[in-house]
C-alpha cells in the first residue's frame, strides 16, 4: 500500500512512524512533513490546505489512504475534496469535522442528547454578552466559537477581567472570525483527561487515556501553548470513570452526530473534566491530540492500517484494539520563548540515539539548513517519548532522553508526569 500523511507536527510524526510499521505499507509520503518525518517518509512540498494539489498528488501516485492529522483542513473540507474524486481518506467530513470546528455546535449537540458538559450560552452579539456578565457567577469562561490553535478559550476571575475577554474574542478580534460567536460557561474544577477513540460512524473503540500539560511553565504556570508534554495512560481515568464515560459520553456522541446526518468517521478526542460531579467534556477535537498522539500510539499493539481502514469501512466493530500493558512520557523540547517569540535555525544534535522502539525523538519545528544539518524551526521543536514498564520507570527514561539532545534556546518543563505521584 501507499500512503499520504498531511501535516508537519509530532502527531504526524508519530502517525507515520506508526504506518511505518505497519505490514501493509510500503511507501509513505507526507505533506509537508519534517526533516524527523523525512527519515521514514518521502515529504511532498503541498501544504495541508491545499486541498486541490493533496488530491491531485493522491490520484498521480495511487495513494490508497490519505490520514489526515490536522484539525484546519478537516474543518476546512478536505476530506469531501478526496471523496468527491473516489480517494479513500480517514478523517471526519466537514460536516463531522464541525464538532471541533464550532464550540456552539458541540455545546448544543450535548445539551441536545444530554451529554454531560459545563452550563453554558452562546451569543453573537457583544452587548448581549455584555449584559450577561453582570449576573454571572465567577470565575467564568469565555471560548471563541472557532479554531484558534487552542488559544481561544479565556479563564476570567472577575467580571472586569471578563467584560475585557469579550473585547478582545468578539471585538478585536483577536481569533479572526473563530470569535464572532463565543461562548460563555461555567468554570468546572478537577482534574483532566484525554481520550482518543476510532469512530467508523457507528461503533467506538477507545484508545489509552493520556493527559497533557497546557501551560507553558512549571506548576501550571505561564500562558497557554499546544501542549508541553505527555504520559499514558492517566492513573485517574480510573474503571470507574471509564464505565461512567462508556454509558454517558462516547457511543452517546456517535450516535448523536448520526441523529443529526453528520455520521463521524475518523478519531474523535475527547477532553474531559472529572469533576466532584462526575466526568464532563470540556471539549472535542476530530483528530489526534499533540501531543497525546505521541504517548498513545506507541503503546497501540494493532496494526493502525487495520483499524483506519476499517473506520474508512465501517467494520470497526470487528477490531480487537488492544495497547500495551506499559506507559509512556512524552516532554516537549521547545525554543525558549515560546509560545510568544522565539527564535529559529539553531542546529540540534543527539538526534540519533533513539531506537524509535522504546525511545522516540518525534520531531515538530524542525528543518533542514543549507549544510544540511537538522536545525530548530518552531515552538515546539521536538517530542522526547520513552516506554516504561510502569509511569515511573517510563517518566525517568524520558527525561534521560531529553539530555541526549541539545540545540541552543532550548527548554521544556521539569515537572511533565509529576501528577503520577499524587494517584
Ligand atoms: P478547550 O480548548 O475548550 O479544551 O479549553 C482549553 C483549556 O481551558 C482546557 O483544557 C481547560 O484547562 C480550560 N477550560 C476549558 N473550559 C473550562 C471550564 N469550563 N472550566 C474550567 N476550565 C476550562
Ligand atoms: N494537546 C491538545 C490538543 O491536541 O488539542
């Protein structure tokens, strides 16, 4: 089989690396890839909203699956472009890709089928926003309707603070068009999990749990960036929590976006709060994490060729998924700066100690520089993931690793994995 992988980041690094061991496949090209990416895979210069040029790529090359990883061209569409020219692609359809796409979409879809989330409501007009925030209760928070690399959401003490937040989502515009409806919900306490699952329209299967880390400083300090690292699975994604989300949370949302002629097929993440009250989504996202990807597919014992044909098929239900009774720890290697400013094209060497079986360097803003050498070219520069028989073990090894590599400007956060020792 040939393969497309679109996007550039430590999830589609992760992605092809996983494709890579699949039987099946014996060429893979990424658009537009990394120089990391570039080790296993042939990278097309097409960037992923290109989405005329990916098809046509797709169709010169007999590629038999295109993997989206990005959530832009999912909202985008990009999977109707391929399916409109008869290309098999895994990822939801704009319609689908709308439950990441639109933060009032998916409040309403859970209120709608009662899935349990934060009270919340949603306006397009800033006075009325406004004028809701002077009976409101604080903290609050406020969410740009749309895609804003993560950044769109506002925690506000108070209601100076929140008066301020609407300005900036639906005034200024600081999210573009992301903030030109916002919604406004109640801030929930507790603690976070991710979970990934595979959706063929129908049936769910749940991967590992994982839990990022947002914040850009040690103790959850500092702004608010793409993710700073990793571990799998999350000792507090308890049997408990897992029975709750299976009746209340998962095959309720496949078959909420069924209900509403927007049957979903590709992955589906789940962000939740486990809150005193009991799990709730604080958000869903219609493709991998980044950087869960790089912590949950390498414990994943299947063949991921299988499982997306079959969500591409519709015969999920027929696929054991199974992971590894180990974990992972995933720290984040970013320029220092960011997520503000930061600067690029510093080299980075030690890259060629990891196996890619227990120790993976999965790579985000990297490049290649005229000499050739592997050079910075991002926030995030690199993803430091290792295996462990247990959280610990796998904790140690990955910040081992992370002392394999060096480029100038370097930083990542001490304390990724630390929650394990309060489970
Ligand atoms: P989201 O993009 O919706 O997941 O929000 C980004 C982050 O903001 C989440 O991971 C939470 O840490 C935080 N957050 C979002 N919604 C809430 C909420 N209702 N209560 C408390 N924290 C929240
Ligand atoms: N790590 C969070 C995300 O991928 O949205």
């Amino acid at each position: 089989m040939k393969v497309l992988v679109v996007g550039s980041g430590g999830r589609e690094h992760a992605i092809v690396s996983s494709v890579s061991k699949s039987k099946k496949v014996d060429k893979i090209y990424c658009a537009p890839g990394n120089a990391g990416i570039a080790e296993l895979a042939e990278c097309v210069d097409i960037k992923a909203m290109e989405f005329d040029k990916l098809a046509s790529f797709a169709e010169e090359k007999h590629i038999d699956l295109t993997i989206i990883g990005m959530d832009d061209p999912l909202v985008g569409g990009v999977v109707d472009v391929f399916e409109q020219k008869g290309l098999r692609v895994f990822g939801p359809r704009k319609n689908a890709a709308i439950l990441e796409g639109s933060k009032a979409f998916s409040k309403d879809l859970m209120k709608k089928y009662g899935i349990p989330t934060a009270a919340y409501e949603v306006f397009d007009d800033a006075d009325k926003a406004l004028e809701y925030l002077d009976n409101a209760k604080y903290p609050i928070v406020l969410k740009a309707d749309g895609l804003a690399l993560g950044k769109g959401v506002l925690i506000c003490n108070t209601k100076d603070e929140a008066v301020d937040g609407v300005k900036t989502i639906m005034k200024d515009k600081k999210f573009g068009s992301a903030g030109n409806t916002m919604v406004v919900e109640e801030f929930m306490t507790g603690r976070e999990v991710s979970v990934l699952s595979f959706v063929d329209g129908n049936t769910i299967k749940i991967m590992s749990s994982a839990q990022d880390h947002k914040r850009a400083g040690d103790n959850d300090t500092g702004l608010n960036t793409g993710g700073m690292g990793t571990f799998s699975p999350s000792p507090f994604y308890t049997p408990e929590v897992d029975a709750f989300c299976r009746e209340h949370i998962y095959q309720k949302t496949v078959d909420a976006m069924k209900s509403e002629g927007r049957e979903f097929k590709g992955v589906i993440f789940f962000g939740l709060m486990l809150t005193e009250e009991g799990p709730k989504v604080l958000e869903y996202n219609a493709r991998f994490g980044d950087p869960e990807a790089q912590v949950v597919l390498p414990r994943m014992k299947n063949d991921i060729i299988d499982v997306m044909e079959a969500c591409v098929d519709g015969t999920l239900d027929r696929v054991d998924l199974q992971f590894e009774d180990n974990a992972a720890v995933c720290v984040v290697l970013a320029s220092k700066g960011y997520p503000v400013s930061y600067e690029k094209g510093f080299p980075i060497s030690g890259l060629d100690r990891f196996d890619g079986e227990k120790y993976f360097c999965f790579h985000a803003g990297t490049a290649k520089n005229d000499k050739g050498e592997t050079v910075t070219n991002g926030g995030r520069v690199l993803g430091i993931t290792a295996l462990g028989e247990d959280l610990k073990t796998a904790r140690e090894n990955a910040y081992k690793a992370t002392e394999w590599v060096f480029f100038d400007n370097k930083y990542m956060r001490n304390d990724i994995g630390k929650a394990i020792y309060e489970a």
